[in-house]
C-alpha cells in the first residue's frame, strides 16, 4: 500500500513538473512549436503558428496522414530524430503545398500525393533532405522564383520528378532523381534563369527536358541510363552546358530547334548517340568536349546546316570517323560538322 501510494505521489510530481516545464518553455521561446507535443497535427501546428515560427516534426510518432498547405512566412517546419513520414490522405491532392514566402521544408519523407511538394507563388523557399516518392508527380515549382531545391532525393514518382512551370532564378542542386517514366526533371513555359549543379540524375525515359526556356544553366550534373535522352534542351535560346557527363543514355544531349548554346567541357561515354542535333540551330558553340566508346556516332547533325565543333576530343588523337567502316580512329561523326583542328588529349 506506501509503495502504491509513493508512486502515485512520484506520477503526480512528475506530471506537474512536465507542465510546469511546458509553460515555461513555451513562454521563453513562443515560436517553437514541436508537433505532436504541442499539436498534434502539422495542420493544427500552422494554424496556430505565427511568422516566423520553428516547428519541429517528431519523426518517432509517424508516420502522419494528413495534406498541409503552408500560408505563414518564413517559418522554419524540420523533422527531428529521424525521418518523419508524411503520406497524403487522398491521391488527388499535394500532400505539402507552400504558398508563403521564406519557408524552409527539411528532413521528411513525402507519399502518396497528385504532388509530394507543391510550391506555388512563393520565393525564397529552401526544401533541403527531403525524400519524395510514389507521388504522381515530385516536387512542383509553378510561378515560383528564387527558390532553393538542395540534398533530395526524387526518387520513383509516377511521372515526373521534379518540373518547373513558368518558375525562375531557382537553384537545383545535389538532388538525386531516378526511375521516373516520364521524366526526371521536365522545366518549361518561359522558366529562365535557373541553375542546375552537380545533381545526379539517372534511369528515367528522359533526364532533363528544357522547353521554351531560356538563359538557364547545367553544371557538373550526371546524366546516366535514361531509355531516351540524358538532357534534351528545345526551343531555347542562351543555355550553358557545362562540365556534365552523360554516360550509357540513348542520346546524351539532344539540341533541337532554334538554339543559342554553349556546350563547352562535357563527358560523352558508352552511350549510344552522344549528342544529336535536330532543327534549326542559330548559333552552337561547341569545344573542349570528349566524345568516347559512344557505339552509334559520337555527334550526329540531322539538320541542314554546317556546325562548328572544333578543339573537341573525340576518343582517339586520330580525331573522329567520318563513316562507319573506318578503323582505328575516334568516335563517328554524321552529318555536316567542321572538327578541325581537334584536341590529340583526353580533356579529363
């Protein structure tokens, strides 16, 4: 009976001193908010947040169903011990949508939405290590500039992984996105500006597909196994192609239709075509790639006009094949390209 009794005392005492705790935390720092404990939703955690808001997810009382539209500033929403899943409750809705400026979305998993991550008409938005599949689509950017997508993984959506509508001057970087059926990352309607580094994309039907977008930027990124095309850039003028590889595609690069690009120290090994070009060019500048080991042609020019693509390697200090039965030299070229003079040396 005393030992019933000292516990129940001991139970008491550690209840009040858990709310005395709570009230004092809450009452030092008012914009820190940790869901379940303090709410026990996203949801409920953002309507009651104020700008400016720290919220953290506790990951060890996932995963959570429920779709969360974010309307506050600058709020700061992280997961804590691990991973916190969030699995959308009804397919035919984004499971996060940012709709506010300066949110800052990092550490979660993300499930079953028509979008994992919706943001739309908001800037300055960073979504950092995050994990987002078996959504319809990734992450949507539409009508949203200045925003940063860092250290994801995009990984088996329905579709596509990653797209951006109308979206510019957004940095894409260190993402890995694979096994999309569509494509990994689809960019067009006038999205301008944007820059995509060192991301390693790889096993979609299409890599990269830029259309009517110009003044973008590709830079170190891994272009690998795609059923298709690595990169396929259409219709846009003043893009830069810079230091990528694309190794084992269909086609590395395809160029088509009215370009103004600059494709200057890129790798083009083991795939079939490494780089094709189709439609009209105006202005390409090609130099300092290497084309090696790529079984159907190194560059092929199905377009009517001549194209520069001098100081290039092309697999041998021979220079490239100009048909198929020759023996002992570099990679094939098709097509009307002027290569001389061609680079003796492997670029890297």
């Amino acid at each position: 009976m005393a030992s019933t009794l000292l516990l129940k005392k001991l139970l008491i005492g550690f209840f009040m001193l858990a709310l005395l705790f709570s009230e004092l935390f809450l009452t030092r720092w008012p914009n820190l908010i940790i869901v379940p404990m303090t709410f026990p939703t996203l949801h409920a955690a953002l309507e009651n947040a104020k700008p400016n808001a720290r919220i953290y997810v506790d990951a060890r009382r996932g995963p959570y169903q429920e779709s969360v539209q974010i309307t506050k500033t600058n709020v700061i929403i992280e997961s804590i011990y691990g991973r916190a899943i969030f699995i959308g409750p009804r397919s035919d809705q984004p499971v996060i949508e940012i709709l506010a400026d300066g949110v800052r979305f990092s550490g979660f998993e993300i499930r079953n939405g028509s979008t994992g991550i919706l943001v739309k008409r908001a800037k300055l938005v960073r979504l950092v290590n995050n994990v987002v599949t078996k959504n319809l689509q990734g992450i949507v950017l539409s009508k949203a500039d200045q925003n940063e997508i860092s250290d994801n993984q995009v990984v088996q959506n329905e579709s596509i992984g990653l797209l951006l509508d109308a979206s510019s001057n957004n940095s894409i970087e260190e993402n890995a996105i694979s096994d999309h059926p569509v494509g990994g990352i689809f960019v067009e309607d006038g999205s301008f500006g944007n820059e995509f580094i060192q991301n390693v994309i790889k096993s979609d039907r299409i890599g990269v597909r830029l259309l009517s977008s110009p003044d973008n930027e590709f830079l170190e990124n891994a272009f690998w196994n795609h059923a298709d095309m690595g990169l396929s850039i259409e219709s846009s003028r003043d893009v830069r192609v810079l230091e990528n590889h694309f190794e084992s595609n269909k086609t590395g690069l395809h160029l088509a239709n009215d370009l103004h690009a600059v494709v200057e120290e890129n790798m083009f090994k083991q795939n079939a075509i490494g780089s094709l070009v189709q439609g009209s060019t105006k202005d390409l500048h090609l130099s300092h790639n290497q084309w090696s080991g790529n079984r159907v042609a190194g560059l092929q020019n199905d377009t009517a006009e001549s194209i520069l693509a001098s100081s290039n390697y092309w697999g041998s200090p021979d220079g490239p094949r100009t048909s198929a039965d020759q023996m002992g030299q570099g990679d094939l070229i098709v097509g009307s390209i002027e290569v001389e003079p061609w680079l003796k040396d492997p670029i890297r």
